[in-house]
C-alpha cells in the first residue's frame, strides 16, 4: 500500500487516515508482533546506532529550508524535531515546544551554572531556550547532521542568538565515536534514542560523561506493546534502523545507570505536533517545491505525506494511550 501510494496512487488524506485510524489500534492491542518486521528491532544491535550515514542522507540533511518551514523556525524557537506538550493549554507549535523545554528544566531539575550535554542536539532549538533562560549555564552539542549544525554554526555568528553567548560549543560527530574529556553535571537526550540500537551500551557511554551527583534525562518515543516496533516503510523512506522502543525497554536496559523516576506522555501531543507539521508542509509547497531532494518532488511530497499522516494516527490510536512519548530520569547505578 505504500510503495503504491508512493508510486502515484491518489487516495484523498481523509481515506488513507482513515483507514490507519481503523487499522492501528488493532494492530497496537491485538498483534504488535507484526509490526516488528526485522531481527534487529526486536532486541539490541552490535552498534550503538547503526546507518548513521544513511539515516543523515535519508532523513536529516534534506533541504533545510523544507524542514525549518516544516518544524518552525523563530527567532526564539528554532527548529524541534521532536514532541510539543500540548496538554497544559498550548495553542500553537511554538508554544507547545516551549512548554516541553520547560518541562524537561523542571523534570531534570537545571540549576544556573549547569554545564550540560545535549546528545542529539538538532538544531539547538533546546540549548538556546535553555541557555536564554539561565545566564551561567553552558551546552555541548552533539550532532552528526552536518546540515543542522550548519544551522547552529549561523546562530554562533548571530548576536541575537543565545547559540553566540560563547557558552555554546558545537561538535559535528556521530554518537557511536562520542567522547567527551570532561563530564556534565546533567545529560539530556530527546527524541534520538530511536535512532539508537544499542541502549545498554548508549548508557554506559552516558555514565562515563556523568559527574558522580549528575542527572540524565531521556526523553523518547516509546509503545507500550510488548514488543519495539518499526515499519519496511519508515526504515526505507524515513528513519533507516529507526524503531519506536518498547515503554519499558529503558529500564530494563539500564546497568551503567539507575532509573529514578519516569513519565509517559500521552501520544494526542505527539498527533498534535505532527498535524502541525503536516500543515506547515502542505501551505509551504510554493516555497519548497523547487528544493533539491535528489529525487522528483512528487514522489518526495508523497513520501513524507504518508509518513506525517501515518504517524498522526499511530500516536492518536487508543486515545494516546500505546504510542506516546516516555521520560525517564536516571542517575549513576
Ligand atoms: C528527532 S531529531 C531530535 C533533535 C533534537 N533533540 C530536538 O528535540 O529537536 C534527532 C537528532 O539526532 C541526531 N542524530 C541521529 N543519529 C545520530 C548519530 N548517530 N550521531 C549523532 N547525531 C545523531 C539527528 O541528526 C537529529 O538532530
């Protein structure tokens, strides 16, 4: 059905979401099993995070004016390619990501003069508000986007940008060679570990960063099925290697270090997010229709409908209540 889709098939938005509004719930309550179509999602790879390369190819390093249309780009938000929270009132995307910013300040319990990791940084949307909201706090970044840390590199150069402060330092790498000399009095990470293989050994990287009385604070798209699910689709189109962890699958791979508390939050802010987003993608088509996407635009437009249609379903299946977003904050075991 998808590669059909892709091929040209015109089916109208309200049909094709539908059809996964019908669909998914039963799959999520009834038989994840299927949505777990290869060996390696089902339990933890070799690497930390394996295709790194092809997942910047496919997925982050796409024209950049596209994604900043797409995820919002303000002066004071920068593109977030992650969950807005919207349950607390929010009324737009910019609100909404900044209402999670908050969020995770108070769950990791950020204090000034903080020096913190941002593993997974994206395009410093996190560190800038944070840096904006604390005048002696300090971010590392970590990101192997070269497209995104382009974006960063801009804002270091931007007077107007809390990215320019000098408490801002930017490393372009890949998260499987990261290495740090000196260690973070807290570590965050949102939205990446789906891009990660190898959990158990993520946190003891995690925890050889950490300062003894340091926090981590993850914050991932989690199922609360059985199994880790992922999609033929979504590995060749969009997230190669990508998969939605199990809900409980950050506990159970913790050794290096020590759940402490834990959050779910509900999949409808997650379905919110990504309805903004879609929206954002469809006015924009004038300004990005002409982008290079090493590929024809239609083919690539209705790649992407597919997958912000399809997900707006998965995360609004069973009222939010299987496919959402956990938190978790760990310390040293
Ligand atoms: C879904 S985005 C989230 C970005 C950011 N944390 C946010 O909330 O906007 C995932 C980020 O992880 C980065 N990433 C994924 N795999 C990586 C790897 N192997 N090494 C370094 N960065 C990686 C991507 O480039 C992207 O910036």
């Amino acid at each position: 059905m998808a590669e059909s889709y892709v091929g040209g098939l015109e089916v109208p938005d309200k049909v094709l979401g539908g059809f996964f509004d019908f669909v998914m719930p039963f799959f999520l309550k009834h038989c994840s099993s299927l949505l777990c179509p290869y060996d390696w999602v089902a339990s933890e790879t070799e690497v930390i995070a394996g295709g790194s390369k092809e997942l910047m190819k496919i997925q982050y390093d796409r024209p950049q004016a596209m994604l900043n249309l797409m995820l919002g780009d303000s002066k004071f938000v920068y593109p977030k390619y992650s969950m807005g929270l919207w349950e607390n009132g929010a009324t737009t995307l910019e609100e909404s990501q900044i209402h999670m910013i908050d969020d995770v300040i108070r769950k990791l319990g950020i204090q000034d003069g903080d020096h913190i990791l941002d593993f997974g940084c994206g395009w410093g949307c996190v560190p800038n508000y944070i840096l904006s909201k604390f005048p002696n706090v300090r971010f590392t970044g970590i990101n192997l986007s070269h497209e995104q840390c382009e974006y960063m590199r801009r804002k270091m150069q931007d007077p107007e940008s809390h990215l320019s402060s000098g408490r801002f330092t930017l490393v372009e790498g890949d998260l499987n060679e990261a290495h740090f000399d000196e260690k973070f009095d807290k570590i965050l990470s949102i939205g990446v570990l789906c891009h990660i293989g190898n959990l158990t050994k993520t946190f003891k990287k995690l925890a050889s960063f950490l300062k003894a009385e340091g926090r981590v604070f993850i914050h991932i798209i989690t199922v609360r099925t059985p199994n880790n699910i992922s999609s033929p689709f979504t590995h060749k189109y969009i997230f190669p290697h990508g998969r939605f962890w199990n809900h409980e699958a950050i506990p159970n791979c913790c050794q290096d270090l020590k759940l402490v508390q834990r959050w779910y939050l509900n999949g409808n802010n997650y379905r919110k997010t990504l309805t903004a987003w879609l929206n954002n993608f469809d006015k924009n088509q004038q300004a990005i229709k002409d982008l290079d996407y090493g590929m024809d635009y239609g083919r690539f437009r209705r790649i992407w409908r597919f997958y912000l249609i399809w997900f707006i379903s998965i995360f609004a299946s069973c009222d939010g209540e299987y496919n959402g977003n956990g938190q978790y904050l760990l310390v040293h075991a």
